[in-house]
C-alpha cells in the first residue's frame, strides 16, 4: 500500500477557508476561550465532548499502528532494516531527550522562576497531589518493561497500549515478511483494511473542532485565565523554552537534514492546533502518521518511529520535568548542589520513558523523580497543580513537533525519504487539512 502523490489538484480541491479543517478548530478554540470565562460552569460542563473526542481518537489508534506498521515492515523486504530503523531512533531519541533535560535545567538556573517566593511547604495541601504521587510510587523500570508484553495479542489491540500494540505489530509484520509467499493474501487484507482505518480516522476527524472546542471550554472554566496570573513568571518561563527548543535546536536539526521547520509547522497546523484545544499529543496521532508518509517518509519507518517516540521522545515533558522540579526548589528555598541536578535529570531521564501522550501523564512522571530526590518536597507539586494543565499544552504540542522531526531525521539516515514529495508538501502545502481523505488517503497501488 502506498500513499499516492499529493500534487495532483485532483487530489486535493482546494476548498474555501471555513471548511478546512485548521480553521474550524481554530474558531472552535476561541470560542471555547471565550464560553469558559464568560461562563464559566457552561464551560465545566462541556468536559465531555472533549473526552469524549480523545476516547474516538484512542479507539483508532491501535489500528492504525498496528496497520501500518505490519504493512510497513512487510514491504520493507530486508528485515535488517527494521532493526536498523529502530537504533538509530532510539539514538536520535537519547540525545534530544537528554538535550531538553539540559535545557531545562539550564534555563531553570539562568531565570529562576521560583525564586522569593519563600513558600513553607508545611502549609501546602498534600492530598490535592497524594494521588499522582501514589501513581508515581507504583511506576517502576520493571514493571515499565513487563507491560510491554500483552496478555494475549488481542489484548494488544484492546487495552489501549501504545507500546503494547507496537509490540505485537513488529512481531506479526517480521512473521509474515518470514513467510513469504503464502502470506501475501494476509498483507493484501491489511492493506485493504486500511483503507477502511484510514477512511474511519478521516470521518472521525470531522469532529475534532467539537472535541478542542469542549475541552479548551472546560480548562477555561475551571482553572480560568486568573490562575495563570500567580504563576506567570514559570508559564512564560516553560513556554518561551519550548519554542526555543522547537525553532533553534529542532530547527537546527532541520536545516541540517534540508527541510524548514517553520515550513514543517505550517504543513502540520491543523494538528498542531487540535493538540492545543485537547492538550494530548494523541489526540492527532493517526492524522500526524498519514501526513508524514504523504511528505515522503516510507510507510515502515513512519509505523516505528512515531509510535515509538510518544513513549520515548517526549521533549516537552523532558524539558517541564527539570524546569518544574527547580522551580519547586526555588520555591521552597531548597538550595541544590550540581550534583543534586544532575541526580534529578538523570532520575527524570528514566521516569519519563514511556508517559504517555495524554494529559496529565507529565505530572506523574514528575511526582515519581521528585520521590527519588528527598531534598525536593513532593508535596510542592501543589503549587503547580492549579497551572498544570495550561502546561500540559505546551508540553503535548512540543512532544508532538519532536516526534514529527525525529521521524523525517530517521527516514533520511536511512534512506527512506522521498526528498521530491518532501519538498511538495512544505512548499506547496496542498489542501490536505481540508479534505485529508481526497489528498492522502492510502491507495492499493497495483
């Protein structure tokens, strides 16, 4: 299966503005905005369109990985590229996650956004955090690796496990490539299967301004605008960090492999946008998958690397770990030694492998690496609590650029990248946001 070439206009029609789908969730936003501080318990009680929208999302999600990836690793012929593929992503995903821990921490120092504040954390309410702490204590590097493995392969597909259904893909897709011949019929099924996913995630996605527009209404009302106040100094701290991130090291990175990544953010707006009206990073998983096998990234690397990277390229949640944990520190006058810091990166280095890409998930990988380093107080986890799902949005859009660049990089390196509908895609941006099922639906090529 392959994606056909998106430059046809036959392909993608060009629609007017309102029916693309970037500005539909843009507008959905806003007037979320809007409901939740107006009214603000209209807003409350909307939380279900959003959750409702992810839960759509998540239903498809097992899917479309396990789709793509068998159908991905049985095309690639030579199953020594598959392991080839993976190295050199879990490479590229040491370096930047240990990259957005340093700059963290650095940045932490340099502003010191918690610092004067002199807060006593004997007066601080523990049991609004006790719950994340007490998931925290439960994550532990063994039981990490032993949830890999499924019950059965069915459950794979069923309890909503990213890494659980990677895992029985890549077994299932080197298992039929070993057979041969006899198993074509069962690739010709996956293939014409997903054309059905992909046709599904497509109607599905006609309701993402609902699902950002009920979700941002909630965080709005709930938390309102005010809540932002307080805090100022480490929201504008974490955000201008993220976007430093984002535009100087991966945009290096970028332009050293020869693409732009303010092009690459254009190309990915309507994603982008649906990751911040819903603050998960999932929640454009599947559109982020077809987008970048459509701007010539083969169909095996993208089924590997992206999946793969929302539990191990978590940038933003790498860079919120070592920034928050300072700034709790500084907060509470805990002064910490070089050595006490690099504890504390190296400790958030492991916590944060395999969070997931849904709200919330940042702040429990942070209960677990403060729980390691006693000299910082868990129970100032309270003090962030009340700004943490505004952050939760930066953190899921920046895990979500991270990954989409992890995957062009890797494709290059190993040769899978179509440079010619690379440069189509960034340059020319066909209307793929508005009609995703005309411009990049996967075609069975004869």
């Amino acid at each position: 299966m392959k994606v056909q070439p998106i430059d046809t206009p036959a392909a993608a029609p060009r629609l007017p503005f309102y029916r693309h789908l970037y500005a539909q969730v843009l507008v959905a936003i806003v007037l979320g905005v809007l409901l939740g501080h107006f009214w603000p318990h209209a807003g409350e009680a909307l939380k279900p369109l959003g959750d409702g929208f992810i839960k759509l999302v998540k239903m498809i999600i097992a899917p479309v990985i396990f789709l793509s990836v068998v159908g991905g690793i049985a095309g690639m012929r030579e199953l020594g590229s598959v392991g080839r593929v993976a190295i050199k992503a879990f490479v590229y995903f040491l370096i930047f996650s240990t990259l957005a821990l340093i700059v963290g921490l650095i940045v932490a120092n340099v502003v010191q956004p918690g610092a004067g504040m002199n807060v006593n954390p004997a007066t601080l309410d523990t049991k609004a955090v006790a719950g994340y702490a007490h998931d925290a204590g439960e994550t532990t590097v063994t039981g990490f690796l032993m949830a890999i493995i499924p019950t059965t392969m069915l459950s794979a597909l069923t309890d909503g496990s990213i890494l659980q259904t990677l895992f029985v893909a890549i077994l299932f897709g080197i298992s039929l490539s070993l057979v041969g011949r006899p198993a074509e019929p069962v690739l010709e099924l996956v293939e014409r299967l997903s054309l059905v996913v992909f046709k599904l995630v497509g109607i599905l996605m006609k309701a993402a301004p609902i699902g950002a527009f009920g979700a941002i209404a909630f965080t709005i009302g709930k938390y309102g605008v005010g809540s932002l106040v307080n805090l100022g100094a480490l929201v504008a701290t974490f955000y201008l960090t993220s976007l430093l991130f984002v535009l100087v090291v991966l945009g290096a990175v970028a332009r050293a492999h020869g693409f732009s990544i303010i092009k690459l953010l254009a190309y990915l707006k309507a994603e982008l946008l649906l990751v911040l009206g819903t603050s998960s990073s999932e929640a454009a998983l599947p559109n982020l998958m077809v987008k970048l096998e459509a701007a010539g990234c083969e169909r095996g690397v993208v089924g590997l690397v992206v999946p793969t990277g929302y539990s191990f390229n978590l940038d933003g949640t790498n860079i919120y770990m070592t920034l928050a944990a300072l700034f709790i520190a500084q907060a509470t006058g805990v002064q910490l030694s070089w050595g006490d810091q690099l504890l504390l990166m190296g400790v958030a280095m492991l916590s944060s492998k395999g969070a997931a890409g849904v709200t919330g998930a940042g702040f429990v990988t942070l209960a677990a690496t403060l729980s390691i380093v006693p000299s910082v107080p868990v129970a100032g986890m309270a003090l962030i609590l009340g700004i943490d799902r505004f952050m939760s949005e930066c953190r899921s859009l920046t895990n979500f650029v991270g990954n989409a660049v992890a995957t062009i990089v890797v494709a290059r390196w190993e040769g899978k990248l179509d440079r010619d509908m690379l440069d189509r895609a960034l340059n020319e941006r066909p209307a793929i946001e508005d009609n995703l099922e005309a411009a990049i639906e996967p075609q069975i090529i004869a």
